[in-house]
C-alpha cells in the first residue's frame, strides 16, 4: 500500500513539473515507465526471480536493489560532472567579465577626488 501511495505522489509530483516546463515530456514518460517496473516487480516478484536468478541473485528484489543502487551512483556521478562543468563555465564568465569591465586605479583615484 505504502508503494501506491509513493508512487502516486512521484507521478503528481512530475506531472506538475511537466506542466510548469520544468522537465520534457519523455522525462515524465520515463518516470512513469520506472513507477510502473517497480510497481510490477513489488506485487508479482516471482516474475523478477529467473532474472535475477540469470545475474546470480537468489531474490528478484536482491537484484532490484542493487540496480537502484548502481543507479543512484550512476546519477550522483553525472551530476558531479554537471556540477564541475558548471564550476567552470562561471569561472570563465566571470574572468571574461572581469576583463571587459576592467577598472583602472587611475580611474577609482580620480573619482575620489
């Protein structure tokens, strides 16, 4: 019951970032798709079982874990990449800006006097 609920609240809560142009449509299809796998495997685990069994996992759930994990990983390195990449283009932007508003010592001393 608690994963209807959660996934409920995931679908609303990217429908309304789809509303407000936040994400693109295949964002919110993608999200759906993955509501509905795990919703698939949470109620009818027996069908994860011969899959995870071919991966060497004893439990269909064992597998979903680690896949969620490795995910998660995958997820935390792309937005590490972003986060440097981003890093990066403010630091040029800034010298970039820097250099074209260049303010001379000569320039401060005159307006002082």
């Amino acid at each position: 019951m608690l994963l209807i609920i959660a996934t409920i609240i995931v679908i609303i809560f990217f429908y309304r970032r789809l509303r407000v142009k936040k994400i693109t449509p295949a964002t919110f299809v993608l999200w759906i798709l993955v509501c509905i796998v795990v919703n698939f495997f949470a109620f009818a685990p027996r069908f994860s079982d011969p899959l995870a069994g071919f991966f060497g996992f004893g439990r269909g759930l064992d597998l979903l874990l680690v896949l969620g994990y490795a995910l998660l990983v995958y997820a935390i390195f792309r937005l590490y990449i972003k986060i440097d990449e981003l890093n990066r283009n403010t630091t040029e932007l800034v010298r970039e800006l820097a250099i074209r508003n260049e303010i001379k010592l000569e320039d401060i001393d005159n307006e002082e006097e």
